[in-house]
C-alpha cells in the first residue's frame, strides 16, 4: 500500500521549510549581505506565507507542460506560414517594439531574481525567488524563439539586445530596470514583483495579447499568456513580500510607502509606449489604453490598496496624475515617434481614418480638441511633400529618460510641456513632471549618473555626429526606421501577400548634423 | 462599489474551460466577460473553486494547480488547498 500523500499546506511546508541552517564558519550578516543595508527590518522569515503553495516538482511539471503547448503552437505558426494571416504587417510594429523594449527587461529580472534567491535568508522567499528567476529566464527565451519567426521576413527585430543597451527610446525601459537592480534587495521586489507586476502588469500583457489575437497574431498571444501564467504567481509574490515586510517590523513601513510611490510612478512612465501600442500601433484596437488604465489601475489598484490600508498603506503618490494623464498619454507619446521614427528600428504612420474616428470615439474629452488638429497639420505637410521630421536631439527627462514631451495635464493647462528642475552640487538637473523630479530630489546622487542617450551623443560616445553614424552604432539598418508607408516591410508585405505594388514613396527625412 | 471587487482571467482555451465553468457555476453573483483571446470572471469579495466541481466538469480527477496551466491573471489574496481555491478580498 502506497502512503497517503501528504496535502498541500504539509508538502509545501517541507520545501520551504527548516532546509536552512544558521551557517557557524561565517557571521550569517556575512553570508546574506544585501539584508540588511535598506534599513528593512525582519524579525521572523517563518511568517513569510506563499499563496501559491508549488512544489518544485509540480513546479517543473507545469512548465514543461506550458512549453510543450507553446511550441507546438509555435511549430506550426511556423509550418502555415501563419504570419501573412495578421491583420495588417504595421501591426508587426508593435512586436518590435516588445522585443527590443521588453524581452530584454525580462532578462534583466531573471538576473535580479537570481540574486533575491541567493541574498534573502528565509527560504520560502529564496524558493520564491528562484522559481521567478527561472521562469523570466524562460520568458526572455520563449519570445525570442517566437519572435524568430518574424524576423526571417521583417525588419528591426535582428539585434534587440544590443538595441536595447544602447537606443534612445529604450533606455526608457532600461533605465528603469537599472535602478530597480542596483538598489537593494528589498527595494527591487518591491518595485519589480509589486509596483510593476502586481499593479501594472496587467496593463503590459493582457491588452497587448488581447489586441494580438485581435489582429490574428496566435504566436504571439500564445508566448504572452504562457509568460502571463507565470505572471500570477509572480504577482501574489508581490503583494506578500508587501503584506510581509510592513506586518515585519512598524520602521518598514515608511521605507516600503516610499518605494511604492517611486516605482508606481517610474513603472507608469515606461508603460507610455505601451500606450502608444495600444491606441496607435495595432490596426484593430480591442481596447483603448484610458479603458484598460480604468479597468486595471483605477478600479483594481483602487481595491488593492483599499485592501492595503489596514498595513497603513496607501495608494501610490501621483497616481491622481496619471490618471487625468490617461486620456493625453498614448497621444503625446506616438506624438514624440512621428517627430522622431526616422530614428528608431520600427515604423509608425498617421492613423487612418478609421482610427481617427476611433481615438475620437475612444477620447471625447481630448483627441478632437487637442490631438486631431495636430495630426491634420501633419497630414496637409505630408500632401504638399513636407513631412516633418524633427532633426535637433530632444532634451529627456533626467529619471525616466523620455524627451520632454509631457503636458501640465494636472494643472489643467494640457498644451503647456511640463519642466521641472533641480539643482544639484551647482548643475542643474531636469525633469519632465513632479513624480520624476520627487525621485531625482530623493536620491541626486544615483541620477546624475544617469546614461542619458542624448548627452552621450553630443559627448561623442554613440558612435559619431552624424544620424547615420548613430543608427549604425545602435545596428539598425536604413530600412529599419521611418514611416510605415513606402517602408521595406509594407512592400515586402504586399509581395508576399501577392497585392499589387502602391505607389507610395517614403519621405525621405534630410540628413542634418546632430 | 468596486471596493472588493476580485477577478480571476483565464486564455479561452479547452483547457481552461473547466475551470472557468466551475467560477460560473459556484459563483452565481460571478459576471463573465469575454475577450479576443481570454476570459474575465469578476465578483465582489470572493471568488471560489472546487476539486470536486472541476473534475466533475472535466470529466477526469483534476489537480486544482493545473489552473496554472491557463491563468491569464487575478486580483485578490490567495488561498488553496487540494480541494479548493479561493481569492478573496474583504
């Protein structure tokens, strides 16, 4: 007779806990450095609780089983040459842009993760760690794999790692990455497992696959929700590591409110592009971003940090603003890629109008008024042969690193661009809004080292002076960048779809000096 | 009004229907809402899910963590056990 096996709670109790042991050749502070240095203070990591009580044999056993479905879903997306069934090849766009933008990041968390298991000191947690570590790893692979795919027949997806060091408009979501791994332990789950994954991740992956099964993508939506499955686990890490470390000791509480506040408002400021994405880059929305900032950050961080009071948590500072913001962001960032796509290894167009009259639809209070203007002027330039394209290099925000195109929304004065300035050790410092100038002001002496792309480039460290010389040192390809219509891929797309060629011809932008 | 709400989202795939028929069926206040690629299953204060109703509707003996499988994402404190699973906020 087989024993009985043991329950859940019993199993998952034998995994995580008593398999540490208090180290005697070594001080234990030695051992796990990184603990103690935030100021966080833990009294018992026996009351850390898992929600989600995996063993790591069923760990393994429901991965493999996500890969298995993944790739065969793969293999044959593959074999069907599945990628001529998407809507349209513009929307491919935004899959350049998740592949230099974000399979990068999932990189980086893998790497940060690897370190949380290694430098907490209670188990449940390094098990925790460990697990998350592995499954970004996996993220990171199975996106690139996918994405393979595409790019055997389109452009800017060949490099996205050396991109993603280097490219302006990626040092958005780099940048932000960096500051969350170089500061401490804590501080980095809590930014990356709870501020970005519990709060605003469902902004990131559910309308991303959701519009990618809407515009016919299966590989896509198949990689996306096999890395969002791993995603729920990961966000109850985040809301426990919070619960825990505030029920810890009452000091932590201030440090923790402190770190929700920086990194809601760092991780909403990358969340821009996706905005972009959302409302401009996908030829069949399914959702605006002012719909899904409602339905996933108002009302679900609402709830969330209503349920969070009782720790004396409250909702993260600013986030009044972004959600005024909600119905200018995705407007003001596609705003900054027109000015500036000739520079950038994906391409975007006007909106047609059909999505013109969506974003209207979509945007009552502010697209008739403010944007749609603006996008006609646009449209007149581009009939009479002058499509502007910006030549002077942008100034960016010296925290979240975004050319400083933001408006004063919140002081209700939405034309105005939003400055903001620091002095530090006699320089001057800038930023593009309250939440970004609170960061700087926190901590100056981390920001002034910030790698700002455009400095870099006037400092000469970007490969040259001239945009050419840029483009090159980043591996982007003359055909990489510049408007969707009269692009490499649009004709490459009509070939292969077998539609008569279009006589567009790209606007070419002038070369300047830098 | 959406104080407590609590959702659960699952891909709209075969493998997930068992355990979205079952937040249905068990939840009766539970609303459902469909989209391109997944399903949103959205109730106030509670969400729950049983061994015994999964596997009745899968018609085989079910791991309630196979749910894993399929999950999309959620919203709420978590709590299982090989019977049942539950997210709840108060």
């Amino acid at each position: 007779m087989a024993a009985k096996r043991l329950n859940m709670r019993k199993r998952y109790e034998l995994l995580t806990r008593g398999l540490g042991w208090e180290p005697t050749y070594q001080d234990k502070e030695k051992v796990f450095s990184n603990e103690t240095y935030e100021g966080i203070k833990i009294t018992n990591w026996d009351k850390w609780e898992d929600p989600f009580r995996l063993t790591a044999d069923a760990y393994w056993k429901y991965q493999a089983e996500k890969d298995k479905k993944l790739y065969a879903v793969m293999d044959s997306f593959a074999q069907n040459n599945a990628h001529l069934n998407v809507s349209d090849a513009s929307y491919i766009n935004a899959l350049k842009l998740f592949i230099q933008g974000v399979t990068p990041l999932e990189y980086q968390a893998h790497r940060g993760y690897a370190r949380l298991a290694r430098q907490f000191s209670g188990e449940g947690a390094q098990i925790a760690c460990q697990m998350q570590s592995i499954d970004e790893l996996r993220h990171a692979q199975t996106q690139i794999h996918t994405l393979s795919h595409y790019n055997k027949h389109f452009n800017g997806m060949h490099d996205p790692f050396h991109m993603h060091d280097r490219v302006w408009y990626l040092s958005v979501p780099k940048s932000y990455f960096d500051d969350a791994k170089s500061a401490g332990p804590f501080e980095f789950i809590t930014s990356v497992s709870f501020a970005f994954e519990y709060v605003l991740t469902n902004l990131l992956f559910v309308p991303f696959m959701s519009g990618a099964a809407y515009n016919g993508d299966m590989a896509t939506v198949t990689f996306g929700f096999s890395a969002q499955s791993d995603e729920s686990r990961h966000m109850t890490l985040g809301l426990e590591i919070i619960k825990f470390l505030v029920e810890q000791h009452e000091d932590n509480l201030p440090i923790v409110q402190g770190w929700i506040d920086k990194h809601f408002w760092r991780a909403y400021r990358v969340l821009g592009l996706v905005s972009m994405m959302q409302d401009y880059m996908l030829p069949e929305s399914p959702m605006s971003w002012k719909e899904a900032w409602d339905i996933y950050f108002v009302e679900n961080a609402g709830a969330l940090f209503n349920d969070l009071s009782r720790y004396g948590l409250r909702m993260p500072k600013y986030h009044e603003q972004a959600t005024l913001e909600a119905e200018h962001l995705s407007h003001q960032v596609w705003g900054i890629f027109y000015n500036y796509i000739h520079a950038a290894a994906f391409n975007i167009g006007l909106p047609t109008e059909k999505k013109m009259d969506w974003l209207s639809e979509k945007y009552p209070n502010t697209f008739d008024q403010h944007y749609r203007p603006r996008i006609d002027m646009w449209r007149e330039m581009e009939k009479d042969g002058k499509r502007f394209f910006n030549m002077g290099l942008p100034q960016l925000c010296q925290v979240c690193q975004i050319p400083m195109g933001f408006t004063e929304v919140a002081k209700d004065d939405p034309m105005q661009i939003a400055y903001r300035v620091s002095n530090y050790q006699g320089e001057k410092f800038h930023t593009c809004s309250d939440g970004c100038k609170d960061i700087f002001d926190n901590e100056p002496e981390k920001y002034v080292n910030a790698w700002l792309p455009v400095h870099q480039i006037f400092q000469g460290n970007c490969g040259g002076a001239e945009i050419p010389d840029i483009m090159k040192w980043y591996h982007f390809r003359p055909e990489d960048g510049g408007d969707y219509n009269g692009s490499a891929d649009q004709k490459h797309w009509q070939e292969m779809r077998g539609e008569t060629k279009q006589t567009d011809t790209p606007s070419e932008p002038v070369q300047a000096s830098a | 009004m959406s104080e407590n709400k609590v959702f659960m989202i699952f891909q709209d795939t075969a493998d997930a229907r068992p355990f979205v028929d079952a937040f249905e069926q068990e939840n009766p206040e539970a609303s459902l809402d469909y989209q391109p690629g997944m399903v949103r299953i959205d109730a106030m204060g509670e969400l729950s899910i049983s061994q015994a109703v999964v596997s009745e509707l899968a018609g085989r003996d079910v791991d309630l963590q196979e749910l894993h499988l399929t999950l999309v994402s959620l919203s709420g404190n978590v709590d299982e056990d090989d019977e049942y699973f539950k997210i709840t906020r108060q």
